[in-house]
C-alpha cells in the first residue's frame, strides 16, 4: 500500500508543475505549420476560463474553433510587411483568445492554430495569458527555469530541395 502512494505521487509531481507548452517544438521555417497549445492546469486549482496566445513578429496564424469556447482575434500593424500569396500585408492577427470551458483544475485540454511560420529560423517566444475563474497566469517569462517559462517554438532552417542533374 506505501508503495501504491509513492508512485502515485510520483507521477502527480510533474501534474503540480506543468505549464503551458506548445507542440510541436521546433518547426521548419516558412512552413505552414499545426501548433497546439497544452494547458495542463487551472490557475492555483481554479478552472481556466480563457486563454490568450500573442503571436510572434514574422508568425501568422488562424484557430480552431473549440465547441463550449468563443474565439476573439486582435489584428495589429506588423513590425515588418510579410509577402503572402503574393501579397504584401501590413497588418493580420497579433493575438488570439478563446473564452469558455470552464476547464476544471484536474482536466487538460488543447488550443490548436494554422500557423504560417517566418522564413527565418530561431527561437520565437508565444507569450500565453491564462485566465481562471479565480484569479490569472501569465506564460511570459524567456527563461526555461522560471516559474512561468512562455512556450517556445525552435524554428529551424528549412530543408533544400533535392538538386537534380
């Protein structure tokens, strides 16, 4: 019977420390790329009520719906024109919400998006806002050690073509 509380709180340990991350964790440049937000607790045991991703510079993305969850995007000015389809844009989705659940403290769920990724490699930095019937996390702290670390993406460079003779 010890033994059976031992592994029990063995594997509820990382449960009591998971964060938000983001899935996958690295990514070619350029690519049109699924991201999955994992929220793996409420915020001090109080169910999540929203989440809130803001998008790096040089990231596009577009959610998915969520049945139970309304979807609010924030558009803003880029800080460098991107060439989509052709086209130049100026300005597109800087942040996305979703609002709903609740989604209890002992459950887990996922906020998924179309993300169109920079052509430029490195490490882009999704910082995430939880909000909770009682009270709030912010996700946005760079540093992997901290207690709020923001779910990093690792964008890498994209692969080339094969060259045919």
């Amino acid at each position: 019977m010890k033994a059976f509380f031992w592994i029990a709180a063995l594997c509820a340990a990382p449960l009591a420390h998971a964060h938000i991350t983001v899935a996958p964790a690295s990514a070619p440049a350029g690519a049109y790329q699924t991201l999955v937000f994992k929220v793996g607790h409420g915020c001090d045991a109080s169910a999540t009520t929203g989440i809130t991703v803001q998008l790096p510079d040089g990231v596009t993305a577009k959610p998915m719906p969520k049945p139970g969850w309304t979807v609010d995007l924030a558009e803003g000015k880029l800080a460098a024109p991107l060439q989509m389809h052709g086209k130049t844009i100026t300005s597109a989705v800087r942040a996305i919400t979703w609002r709903g659940g609740p989604l209890p403290d002992a459950y887990y769920d996922e906020f998924t998006v179309q993300a169109k990724l920079p052509d430029a490699p490195g490490r882009y930095v999704f910082k995430v806002g939880q909000q909770c019937e009682t009270g709030r996390t912010d996700w946005v702290d760079v540093a992997p050690e901290s207690k709020t670390p923001a779910p990093v993406l690792d964008v890498t460079p994209a692969a080339m073509p094969p060259h045919h003779h």
